[in-house]
C-alpha cells in the first residue's frame, strides 16, 4: 500500500533496529484519512469473506477497525488490556507480552460480543512476534467463532510473528511488511 509506505518514510521514526514509532499518524495522533483508506484496503483484501464482526485489542487497533467495520457494515469489538468495573465477569481473557512496552496483560472480552456463529476478521497495527494476535485468536476459539484472517497495519517482517501465524495455516493479510530497521533506515520486504 503505497499510501501506507510513504507515511511510514515520511513520518515514522526509528528507534533501535527492532522499534519503528509511528505516533504522528497511528498510535498516538490519527490520520483519518489515512486509517480511511487502511480500512478500504482491508475490505478489498478480505472481499472474498463474510465478516460478521472485526475483532482488535485496544488502543491502537481500534481506528483501523472502525474504518473497515465502516466499509464492510460489521460491528467492531475490542479487546480490553484493563479491569473495568463493567466489564468484570462473563468475559473470554487471554495473556498478552507486548514485544514494545516488555509487559504481560490480560486483555478480555465479553461474551455478549463474541459467539459461535461469528465470521472474525482480526486487525491490528502491528505484528511483531504475534503475541496480540495469539491472544486475540484464543478468544475466538473459546468464543468457538471462526477466523477468516488478520489483517496487519505494519508488520516487521524480520520477527517471527507473521511466519509463525502462516505456518499455523493463518490467512495474514499485511498492508507493510518491514524487512529491516538496520542504520535508521526502514526497508521494506518489496525492496529487500
């Protein structure tokens, strides 16, 4: 997605050869017209598949997901990393490591939103070593819903992560793929 890369070259900042900030237009400030056109490449992605909800985990899945719940006309539901004094019992949880903040949360969802019959699209902003999708894959199967991909923001394609999911037979869907941070720099896997 060009419009993607030449944000990520323009804007994003990188830290260390494993950290890329993109707080200028996805993690922190929002580009809507970006995350407008995000969700409409997801949508064209996944066209071939019912989708009956978009499942994310909080916070920065949440604008990306409600721009394609927007295209597609299915609700978006998002996990939660705190306790909620509404959200306390009834709930599908799973343990998540963060690979950026080095720490392990609970991330839950209610049962209220998942269910049996549900075609689940998982998105995120990034795929590192899959942990928030691993998680976010758990609720959908204590849900006993079905999976039809995960769609990635920015994946850093020189971590695990999304090799791990397609191996697992996975349908990963990736708008930028990372092949490198080295010198500063970012790379992506189309100029590897």
């Amino acid at each position: 997605m060009k419009l993607l890369h030449d944000k990520i070259k323009a804007e994003g900042k990188v830290l260390s050869s494993t950290v890329l900030k993109v707080d200028s237009f996805l993690n922190h400030q929002i580009d809507p017209q970006l995350m407008k056109e995000i969700g409409h490449e997801f949508a064209n992605r996944f066209a071939d598949q019912v989708i009956t909800k978009v499942l994310t985990i909080e916070s920065s899945g949440i604008a990306p997901s409600v721009m394609l719940g927007l295209e597609i006309g299915a609700p978006v539901v998002f996990a939660r990393k705190r306790k909620s004094l509404t959200l306390s019992d009834n709930l599908y949880s799973s343990k998540v490591h963060s690979f950026t903040k080095n720490e392990t949360n609970d991330i839950s969802v209610s049962r209220n939103f998942l269910n049996a019959d549900d075609n689940i699209l998982i998105i995120d902003d990034f795929l590192a070593n899959g942990e928030a999708v691993k998680g976010l894959l758990d609720i959908v199967q204590q849900a006993g819903a079905h999976v039809v991909g995960v769609g990635i923001v920015i994946e850093k394609g020189f971590q695990d992560g999304g090799k791990l999911l397609r191996e697992q037979g996975v349908r990963v869907e990736s708008l930028a793929i990372i092949d490198s941070l080295e010198d500063g720099n970012v790379t992506f896997a189309t100029e590897a």
